[in-house]
C-alpha cells in the first residue's frame, strides 16, 4: 500500500508502471513535491459509472448530472442487456483481488460470465483521450482477476472465448463506441503474466528501468524526471547527458545545424509536452510553499459569472430580453454577464447607473487561476502560508 492509502500497482495505471518499472518508487519518493492525481472530468467519469450501476441493479437515488449523461448510460445499460444470453450471469461493480497483488483490489465494471464465452467491458466516459481493449492491460488485469476468482469454484478450458469490450461513448477522436478485444482463456493468461512479471519487479525494487514513452504523459512526475528530460532534448543532445544540453543552451547557445532542426522538428509535440510538464511541476511546488526563485505565481485572469443563474435570467427576461436570448440554443447555458449586457442594448434597455447597479448585485467575479510569471512581471505574487493558503503579497522584497 502506497504512503497515500491507494494501491502501489492499479489497474488504471498499469500502462505506466508496466513499462517504467521505476516510475513508482520515484514518485513514492517525491510525492510531496509532486502535482496531485484528479480532475473534474475524473469525477465526471465516477458519477457517470455510479449512474449506470444504479441503473443495472435498479436501485433508487442516483440521478444523472445532465440529460446526456442519463442517455449514453442508459443506451450502455442497453448494450450490456443485450449482450446477455440464456444461462449468463452479470456481474455488475465487482470488488475483486488483483491476481498479481491480491492484499489489494480493483473495482471491474461489467462481467457476464456464460457457458460458452466470458464478457469483461470497462466504461470510459472521457472525452480527449481514445481507449482501446486489444492489449490494454488495466482491461486484461480486471478480466484475469475476475476469471481468477471464478475458477475458484469452477474451470474453464483455455480455448473458451473471452470478449474484453472499451465502451466508450463520447470520444471526439473516434466514434466508434463499442471497442472488443476478442481473445481465449489461456492467450489472457499468458499476457496477464507477462503484466504479473513488471508487478513483480516493481514490487521488488530489483532492477527496476526509467522507460519514457506514451505513459509519461500522464505521469505525475514528468516535470523532475531526467529520463523524460533526456526524451524532450534527445532532438538536439547528440547522446549528451541531459544537464549538459541544458547547460549548453543557456550558456552559449550553439548554431543548430540543418539535421539537428530537422529532428527539433520531429519531436516538437515531446518537448513542448515536457516543457508544460516542467512548468506544471514548477506552479505545483509553489503552491506549496517553494521559495520563489525566478518564477513566481499571479492571480490570473478570470471572467464574471452569475452568483444565481435563475435569479439572473429573470430579471433579464423582466427587463424585455427575449427568452432565446438569454437562452441560447449554442451554448444551452444562460448568456454571460458581457453577453447579457448586449442582448440589454438590443433589447432597447439603456445601461444607466442604475442597471449597471443593478447588475452588479446578480453578478461576481471568482478568483483567477493561479499562473506561473516570471518574477519581473508587476503583478502581486501569490505566496503559499500553510494556515490559509495562497495570498497576495504587495512588497517585492518579500520574495528574496
């Protein structure tokens, strides 16, 4: 069990830690430091899962965060009944120890489990990033797992069919919904071992290997790792040690040749990847109290925002604005506080002292973002106290 009570290896980042067997004990060591896991589109995904449990079970009290949440599970609850056969049982949101590290245990969305084959599909509810079930190892470690505990009490023959679905509605990237790796029994078992061989080594902390890859953009720990850092400069290293192409850039800048703009070309999206990786492991640091050196942190920018959607669209629609207006077909939200103040004019209401009084009181304007700047830039910088958090401070002297 990792210092922070999750599971040393899941499922969900067996990709990373598969690969870079070193990535887990590096983070473990500097997770203080480190930007923290979690996102509003993570926990968009875990109600999206909730809701369609409660659906497959019937069970009261969870309700959707949008019409179009409640329609794709609920066309996912469809699909999965579909797929059910005469004498399958389903199993929905099952609890099961991980094959390769059973103290602990991953949560598998759907497994049907029949006579003739075995179904195991994952849910993902994400937008920007396209999943795929053919070798994806967090889908092979619930399915081995979950076949596992089953063969506990029966068995099954090393050709039965294994169907491992990604179901994946709202991918911009790809419509394809339904994504099916069709395998066997035994073919699971060999790849399931072959992921049980990484766990292994990284649970001995043996040799262990920093493997920079398509993992890392995920990593937490891209922004300190020098194996990443050597990958993002590798266009222009010429084999030197990352510290020294470092050094060399900065101090005396070389004339890069044809050849070597040519590879800075080709791995443009790895080092601006790395870079904003960098930057994010800078503004974290920060925000927990590193001394500033030369960055610092401002309030950045930030719109106004209605304190009360109701409360502003009434008195919008009292003051004559047409309801398409301030409910606008694209976006479906209620217009803007600046938006709101066009439709006024178009409206024929004047924006006199006593309207701009009047919207005042409906509208707020939230905190900016916290933004990286360098510490030449005029703007107050925030400083990290433990007891209240970030705070603007006004002397400049207070940052050496």
């Amino acid at each position: 069990m990792a210092a922070n009570g999750h599971s040393r290896l899941p499922p969900s980042k067996a990709y990373s830690w598969a690969e870079c067997t070193a990535s887990v004990a590096f983070i473990e060591a500097n997770d203080r430091i480190l930007p923290k896991d979690g996102s509003p589109e993570a926990d968009e995904g875990t109600r999206a899962h909730a809701y369609l449990t409660a659906t497959l079970k019937h069970t009261l009290g969870q309700v959707p965060d949008s019409p179009e949440m409640g329609r794709l599970m609920d066309d996912c609850a469809k699909f999965i009944l579909s797929l059910m056969q005469p004498g399958d049982r389903l199993l929905v949101d099952q609890r099961v120890p991980l094959y390769y590290l059973p103290s602990q245990r991953g949560t598998l969305d759907i497994a049907i489990v029949g006579p003739r084959r075995i179904i195991i599909l994952d849910v993902k509810y994400g937008v920007g990033v396209s999943v795929y079930a053919e070798k994806n190892k967090q889908l092979a470690i619930y399915a081995e797992s979950q076949i596992r505990v089953l063969e506990q009490i029966e068995e099954f023959l090393p050709d039965l069919p294994v169907e491992l679905i990604i179901y994946q509605p709202r991918d911009r990237n790809d419509p394809t919904v339904v994504r099916p790796w069709i395998t066997t029994r035994g073919e699971l078992a060999e790849f399931a071992e072959e992921i049980a061989v990484k766990a292994a080594v990284v649970l001995s902390g043996k040799n262990t290997e920093f493997k920079p890859g398509a993992a890392c953009k995920f990593c937490r720990a891209t922004g300190i790792c020098k194996a990443y850092a050597t990958q993002g400069l590798s266009a222009i290293a010429d084999d030197e040690p990352v510290d020294a192409v470092v050094e060399r850039i900065h101090v005396s800048p070389p004339q890069l040749t044809r050849e070597q703009r040519q590879r800075v070309l080709v791995a443009k999206k790895d080092m601006i990847a790395w870079l904003e990786a960098v930057e994010d492991q800078e503004e974290a640091e920060l925000m927990h109290g590193a001394p500033v050196m030369s960055f610092k942190l401002v309030e950045g920018k930030s719109n106004r925002q209605w304190k009360d959607d109701k409360l502003a669209a009434t008195y919008l629609l009292k003051k004559g604005v047409a309801i398409d207006a301030v409910y606008p077909p694209v976006p479906p939200e209620i217009v803007s506080p600046a938006q709101a103040e066009k439709a006024l004019r178009s409206a024929g209401v004047s924006l006199t002292e006593e309207v701009k009084t009047e919207m005042k009181t409906l509208v707020e304007k939230p905190p900016g973002k916290p933004t990286l700047t360098e510490v030449s830039d005029p703007r107050p910088a925030l400083i990290f106290d433990p007891t209240t958090g970030l705070n603007h401070i006004t002397d400049a002297s207070e940052l050496i």
